[in-house]
C-alpha cells in the first residue's frame, strides 16, 4: 500500500523535473535523519538549516548516512541537483546552496503530505520511493510580486508564501513597498514616511460601476528594519533573493503626503490615497528631491542583498512637473527640455545612486519606453519589466537591456481566475489556469540575441482589490503552479494529471487555493 503510494508522489511532482527514474522498492527514513554533509565549511550552515526544511529532525554524522549531501562546484548547472533515493539513502548532489534547496523540496514531495504540515502525527512513516530525479532551471529570474503597498500582508504571511514559493522553486520576490496607497518600510531618517504614509482609510472601489465607496476603517502597516532583515533571511533559507521595490517618480502618492516638499505643487492631493487607479502623484526632480532620495536609498538598501533594486518608473503622469519652477530650475541647470528628458535625467540620478551601492536598476517598462531617444547608452544597465507585452519587452532586449517578462496576460493573478459570477472580485480579466499552462513566454519569431536577454518571467498578486490574506491563497494557488513550471521549464504539458495530487499537499500546508471545481464562496 505504502510502496505504491510513495511510487506515485514520484508521478506527481510539481514542477515537474527534467528527469525522473523510477527504481524498485522505497527508502524509510527514520525520525530523526543520519546526515552526512560533504560541503566546502561556509556553507554547512545553510545546507543544514536547508535541511531543516523536511518534516524529520536531523543529526549530522561523519560516516555513510541516511542522507549525504555533497556541494562542489560545477557539479549541475546553476541551481540544479541531482537526487538519488536507493534502498540504502538518499544523496543529493549539487553545485550551489540553490540546488540543495530545491533537492530537498523535491524530497519533501516524495514524502507523504504531512510533510507539509507544521506538525505530523508522531506514528508517520516518512518513506519515499526509489528514484533518481535530475533537474535544473530553464530561467534563473523566477518571480513573484507581492504588492503590499496597496493592502498590507503582515510578515508572518510574507514568510508563508516564502515557503509556498521556495516550495515551487520560485526564487525572485518582487516586493512591491511603496505606493500611491501606502508605504511599508520604517525609515529612521524619514520617519514620516512609515508613520504617516503607511496608513489610509480604506476603501472598495465596485468593479462594474465607478462608485467609491469609502467604509472608514483606517488600514495600514508596516515592516520594521529588524522585520524586513528577518524576511530576508527566512527568503535566504529558502533560495529567495528579495527584490525591492520602491518606486519614482510615479505612484509616489504615500510618499509625498508624508513629505509634500518633494513633490510638484501643482498636484493638490497630499494624503495616503483612498481609491485605486493610475493617480497624479509625481515626485518632483530637484537638488533637494535627490538628496533626499540619496538618503533614503543610503538608509534602505543595506537592509536587502539583492544585486537588483526596482524603482518603479511606471505610469508616472508627468504634466504636474511642465509649471513647477523647482523642476525648471533642475531642467535649465542640465539643459533639459521637456519631461521626456527631465524623466530621463532623473532616472539616471536614481541609477546612478544605485550604483553607489553596486546595485542593478529594474524598472517597468513604460520607463524604458518613456526615456525614448533621451537615453544614453548606460541606461542599458537597466533590467527592464515588461507587463506590457511582448512587443515592447522585444524593443528592450533589442536595444540591449535584460528584460524580465511579466505580462498582464497570463501573469496577473489579480484578475478573475474565471468568468463566473461565483468569483470573488477581482480587477480584469479573466487570467484562467489553462492560460498560464499554455503560456510559452518567448515568442518564435524573437532572434537569439533577444532571447538570450530574457532572464526569466514573473506573476504579479497586486492587492487593489484583495482585502484579506485569503484571497492571496486564492488568486495565487492553483494559478502559481503551472507558473513555476513554465518558470522552470518543465517540458510535460500534463499538470492537469498531476495537480490534484499536488493540491493535496497545499491543503495539507492550509493553502486556501481555488478548487479545481469551481469558485469557493466567500
Ligand atoms: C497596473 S504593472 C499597474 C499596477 C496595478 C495593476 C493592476 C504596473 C506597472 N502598474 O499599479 O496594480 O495594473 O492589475
């Protein structure tokens, strides 16, 4: 019964590996795990905390074990691993802290589903089949935005879709901080910014109608320095880089009710805004504006590793800068005429601010659309995100910029999972299972040299409309599985066979995921 129930987790995994060679017989790990670890000496720790990952205790031992782990260099591609279950073992083999990492979760759904559990009945037999799963990773960026700019996410839920991500071998998280509707980083030297910017008044804009209705409640939050430091080394453990966000000189509203000096005065509304939509709020270019933003990043960016930061440069209204006399006088000074040119400007200030601190610059793509022919050749250090679509994520990989692919279609998954009335609300749509399936994210016709500037894709959970930490459950899963396989490169196109099984596990962790039979009433 076992035996067979352990032969067909392997027929089950997701995503789905590279290679899977299903031997005879199965392993029984005992509850607490022989390891035996064959790895340079800096990076034991982290491959026992990786370790930690799986439901049963562990005890490291000099001699042949339960589990053998070597890490040498070169040994898979980056991030790959090789996993080896015999009757006698398991061994797993890697090249990087990455590849551990993902053997290890690749294990961990070879064992039953209380693996996923936070606690497991203490008469569990952790057994797993015997097998040899080879794997790597077609992109190196695979992504997941997290917007807690418009709805806060409290850290403890922050750390759960770590885990669920990791889980799915996703290891980019785009942490959206900062908005027209709040901002979600304590800041020592600015501390308006968390005390006045992270809080608003609600409210629910109807998707069918433009009515706002406005229910009073404030709604707000924010993470502390000692709580982002935890969120990236929880993300650490788990082979997550977290990116930040924070973005300029557009969706600035939070930022400027908390310091109004540093935007345009043209633009009147100085609070945290209530409603959603592309609103006027503009940072405003000026020696001061720069030395503030200097600051801030000098303040903020030791917090995260990440050789990326984004900042934004989407959907930024820029008429509010054409009588302003600050950004006149910041314009004369460079030459500059028209906005064009002075959004150009500023962004190379901001990249350069990041270069200080040796860091890569993301922006959106309307950044990179905007500059136009303003552009110098150095803004090519720019990864672009393209949400727009293909044709202009092309137009920056041609021109010589990385690019990482983060289409509306299929990788909102704000929008409606299907068109049913029994759906929650959501903004648009609908983005359906069957379309992150099928999504084949480089077009044929794009040359080599412009493919070669993808590195990787990346779904989106923005928050205008999900008010509850259920609804991430819901708009995320089952739609974050077939993601992480195309993100993979997983080369079956059978999810549909394996996500049932594979929703188990969710379950078991208490994923509140869309049931595959329809929408679940809220
Ligand atoms: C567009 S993607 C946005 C976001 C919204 C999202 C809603 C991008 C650069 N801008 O600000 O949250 O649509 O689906």
């Amino acid at each position: 019964m076992s035996h067979d129930d352990a032969r067909e987790r392997a027929a089950h995994l997701v995503p789905q590996p590279h290679s899977v060679v299903l031997g005879a017989g199965v392993l029984r790990l005992p509850a607490e795990l022989p390891v035996r670890l064959d790895v340079p000496a800096e990076e034991r720790a982290a491959v026992l905390r990786a370790i930690t990952l799986l439901p049963m205790t562990s005890k490291v031992v000099a001699e042949p074990a339960g589990l053998q782990v070597l890490l040498r260099a070169g040994a898979t591609p980056p991030e790959g691993f090789v996993l080896d279950v015999t009757e006698a073992g398991v061994t797993i083999t890697a090249a990087d802290r990455s590849g551990v990492v993902y053997a290890v979760q690749t294990l961990r759904q070879l064992l039953p589903d209380a693996a996923y559990r936070q606690a497991a009945p203490s008469d569990i037999r952790w057994v797993a089949p015997v097998v040899r799963v080879e794997d790597s990773p077609r992109f190196r960026w695979r992504g997941m935005l997290l917007d807690v700019a418009r709805h806060f996410l409290p850290k403890r839920e922050v750390l759960r879709h770590l885990g669920l991500m990791s889980a799915h071998k996703l290891n980019t998280l785009h942490l959206h901080l900062s908005d027209d509707q709040g901002w979600r980083v304590e800041s020592l030297r600015f501390p308006r910014l968390h005390e006045v910017g992270s809080w608003r008044v609600t409210s629910q804009v109807s998707h069918y109608s433009d009515e706002v209705v406005h229910d009073g409640t404030p709604h707000g939050g924010y993470y502390t320095r000692d709580d982002l430091a935890e969120i990236v080394a929880y993300a650490a453990d788990r082979a997550i880089t977290v990116v930040p966000e924070i973005g300029v000189p557009g969706h600035t509203g939070a930022l400027l009710a908390a310091y109004p000096e540093f935007g345009s005065p043209s633009v009147p509304d100085r609070a945290v805004h209530p409603n959603w939509g592309v609103h006027d709020a503009l940072l405003a270019p000026s020696e001061r504006s720069l030395e503030f933003l200097r600051l801030l990043f000098d303040e903020l960016l030791p917090l995260f590793p990440s050789p990326y930061v984004h900042v934004g440069g989407d959907e930024s209204v820029l008429r509010a800068w054409d009588d302003d006399p600050v950004v006149r006088a910041f314009a004369d000074k460079r030459r500059l005429s028209g906005s064009a040119e002075i959004f150009a400007a500023l962004m190379a200030e901001v990249r350069q601010m990041l270069a200080e601190h040796g860091k890569t610059p993301v922006t959106w793509d309307d950044s990179f659309a905007a500059q136009g022919t303003a552009a110098d050749a150095e803004s090519t250090t720019t990864l672009v995100m393209a949400w727009r679509g293909a044709e202009v994520a092309r137009r920056a990989a041609a021109a010589g910029h990385d690019v990482v692919l983060s289409p509306v279609m299929p990788t909102y998954f704000d929008y409606f999972q299907e068109a049913d009335p029994g759906e929650p609300l959501a903004i648009g749509g609908p983005v359906t299972l069957g379309d992150v399936v099928s999504w084949e994210p480089i077009p044929q016709d794009w040359s080599e040299d412009e493919s070669a500037r993808v590195q990787g894709i990346q779904c989106q959970m923005w928050t205008e409309f999900v008010d509850d930490p259920r609804l991430v459950d819901y708009l995320l899963y089952p739609r974050t599985c077939a993601f992480a396989e195309i993100a993979w490169g997983s080369r079956t196109q059978d999810l549909h066979r394996r996500l049932p099984r594979h929703l188990d596990r969710l379950a078991a962790a208490g994923v509140e995921f869309r049931p595959l039979t329809g929408p679940a009433p809220w």
